[in-house]
C-alpha cells in the first residue's frame, strides 16, 4: 500500500501532466512556448486566427483580420501559423507578404484539435479557423472559414451588449 505522501506526490504530478499538456502547442518565432492561457483574460478581447501559408482562403481573406486589428486596437488579436517549426521560413514569409503586424505563433493541426476539443469539445476543422475570448479568458466562439472585419466586430459588440449589467 502506497503511504499517503507518495500517493500525494503522485496524484499532483498526474494533474501538473494533464494541466499542462496544451502548454506545448504553440511557440512564438524565437521557439520559446507560449500557452493558451498566456495569451487570454487579460481584461481585453482576444481574436486568434489559425491559418497556414499555403492556404488559399488564409491567403484571400487575411486582409480582413489585419482590417479588424487596425479598427480595433482594445482587442488583442494573434495569429497561429499551422506551418509547424520545419514550416517556420513559410510562415515569415506569408507574414511579411501579407503585411501582418499583430503577433503570430507557430503550432500544428493535431494541436490545435488537441486544445479545441479539450477547451470547446469541437475538433479542428482546417483553416483559417478564428477563436474569440472574452475579456476573462473564456472561449465563446470558435468559427472555422473566412470571417469579415466587420462581422468580428460585430459579435464582440453583441457580447458586450448581452453582458452589460442593467442600469
């Protein structure tokens, strides 16, 4: 029979493990990790956008997102290139093709579908995906395909006016 303390160590070890599984899934250009949670509820909207540099819609519809940052400037808005650490030249160079001054990451697909279905029970449909964080950190909505400027807009201002306390 394991002495309490063992079992203890062993139980907070098992949870530090499954509480930092998704710590891995992303790394800023530099390589250092980053996590999700980093990123979020810091008291401002976030907008990620997934997308990978040899997308064709991420291609065509990115303008938007860089639309939305520059109308926006309250909302934290971040990229995650899907091109991985080996695809890490592809994603400078879309970056810097496409203009992109907001913060970009590098991951994968498996984990991003990883984190999705942990955070949202939802798997990883392709790119571009976006995923939208209220001020608090909660993910309240993840919206696979081409999105407009204004229609992100539009859905923070809608949260907004939904959780507004009653005068």
């Amino acid at each position: 029979m394991l002495s309490s303390k063992r079992m203890l160590i062993i139980a907070l070890f098992i949870q530090g493990v499954l509480l930092t599984a998704p710590a891995n899934a992303l790394s800023d250009m530099q390589d250092t990790p980053i996590t999700f949670d980093n990123l979020v509820g810091k008291g401002k909207w976030t907008v990620m956008e997934v997308w990978a540099s040899d997308c064709r819609m991420c291609r065509a519809s990115i303008h938007h997102t860089v639309d939305f940052e520059m109308s926006n400037p309250d909302v934290d808005v971040i990229g995650i290139s899907l091109d991985g650490k080996e695809g890490k030249a592809n994603a400078k160079k879309f970056i810097d093709e496409q203009g992109l001054t907001f913060n970009n990451l590098i991951s994968d697909p498996s984990e991003i579908d990883k984190y999705l279905y942990s955070t949202a029970k939802e798997s990883f449909i392709g790119t571009p995906t976006f995923m939208v964080y209220n001020p608090e950190g909660k993910l309240l909505a993840v919206q696979p395909g081409a999105i407009t400027a204004e229609e992100l807009s539009d859905f923070i201002k809608k949260q907004d006016t939904q959780n507004k306390p009653a005068s």
